[in-house]
C-alpha cells in the first residue's frame, strides 16, 4: 500500500502538468516513481512539496517540475541508453529508467552512490547501473550514450561528454555561474554539435576535471 499516491498525484496535477509539462510518458514514469522511498525516512513528508530537498553531503534532489522539464527536454525513447551525471537519491535516474532500456549514473559521493544504489535495487530497478567518479569525464565504458542528462551546475560544456554522445544524440545540461545557469539542450548530427538554452535555473556545482574546482 502505497500512503503517499495522493500526494503524488497531487504533485502532478499542480506542478507537473498544471505547467505545462505534456509528455504522456514523462507524466507517467512520475506517477509510477515511489519518489519518498529515495529519500531518508525523516523526509517522506517534504518528499512531494514544490521545492530541492536535502539528501546529505551538502546535496540536493530537484525540485519534482525540474526533474519534469529535464526529462521532457531530453526526449527519451524506449531502446535508449542513456548517461545520468549526479546520481545524488537516484530519483532521475529511476525516471529515466522507466523511460528507457538502460541508465548509467554516476556519482562523485561514494555514501550517496552506495544509498542510491541501495534503494533502486529494492525498488526492483535492473536497468540502472550506479558508479561513483567524476561524472564530468562521463562514462567511457559504457559510451555512447543516444542521451545524457547533467543534474549538477557547469562552467561550460564537458568536452568528454561531447564525444560520448551517439550521433542523433541528446544532452540537457545546467551552463552558467556558481550561482545561475540555462539549461541548455546540446543535439549532435555526426560532427556537427548545436545547442539552444532554455529556463534559467540554480543547480548545486558539478565538481571535477571537465567543471567547477572543488576549491572554487
Ligand atoms: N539527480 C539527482 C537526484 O535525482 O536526486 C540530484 C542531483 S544533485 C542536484 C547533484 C549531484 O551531482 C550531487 O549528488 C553531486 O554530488 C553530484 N555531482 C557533482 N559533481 C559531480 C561529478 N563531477 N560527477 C558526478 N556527480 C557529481
């Protein structure tokens, strides 16, 4: 029995689809996600509120329309492979998951890629394979990627993400400031790499070679 299925449709109906988020999957995938179950018990009550929510190590899980917009952004299709960068609760990666045929995520926080890992095994996700690194490297040993999806702040445009996308493929990145970025939509054909930016948003940093140094 599922307590908080109310609160879920709640969400969708008043943040999700009530602002124009139409995907038929995207909605569906966020109605199908036990969203509380990747967070830690004591935040189950502020699981589907209108707002980043805290998951330890300084970090957060978007806000539920963030994690909507993204998602409808970046296209899925059902034969994807796709790359998640900042795994943090596993959240995205779990929509992701029921959108496509396998999801790589990775993680720079050892603890927060073990709990995620933990969690989307019990909920029964055999799709998602979780790794902890410098996501700003992406994944080589599982590229190309037809989509890749940052949830973490960028200076620029990772160049190795670049060269794991497979042609005709798809990236939604967070590019800006410490402190502002765009989302930005990247779609390559062969060598040919365009982007257009979309909303303004305020993502914790992506830390690593390709992004912000930690000192920063
Ligand atoms: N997608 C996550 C979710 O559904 O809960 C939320 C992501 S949180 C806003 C950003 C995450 O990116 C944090 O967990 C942070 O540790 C991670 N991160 C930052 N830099 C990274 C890097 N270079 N490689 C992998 N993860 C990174």
């Amino acid at each position: 029995m599922d307590s908080y299925k109310a609160e879920r449709e709640r969400m969708i109906e008043h943040q999700i689809a009530g602002r124009g988020i139409k995907n038929k999957d995207v909605l569906e995938a966020m109605r199908s996600v036990p969203r509380h179950l990747l967070l830690p018990k004591s935040d189950w009550d502020y699981a589907y509120g209108d707002f980043p929510v805290r998951i330890g190590s300084g970090q957060t899980i978007s806000q539920p329309f963030i994690v909507a917009l993204m998602t409808e952004l970046l296209d899925v299709r059902p034969a994807d492979r796709v790359l998640d960068v900042g795994t943090g609760s596993g959240y995205q990666a779990a929509i992701l998951a029921e959108l496509a045929s396998e999801v790589h995520s990775i993680e720079r926080y050892p603890d927060l890629a073990d709990s995620a890992s933990k969690k989307l095994a019990s909920l029964g996700y055999t799709n998602i394979h979780v790794h902890t690194g410098d996501g700003t490297l992406g994944y080589p040993p599982a590229a190309p990627y037809d989509r890749i999806i940052v949830t973490a702040a960028s200076p620029s445009i990772p160049e190795a993400l670049l060269s794991q996308l497979a042609n005709e493929g798809r990236l939604v990145i967070p590019v800006g400031s410490r402190h502002l970025q765009h989302l930005e939509v990247w779609n390559r054909k062969g060598d040919d790499f365009r982007h257009e930016s979309s909303i303004p948003v305020v993502f914790v940093p992506l830390i690593g070679e390709q992004g912000w140094d930690a000192n920063d």
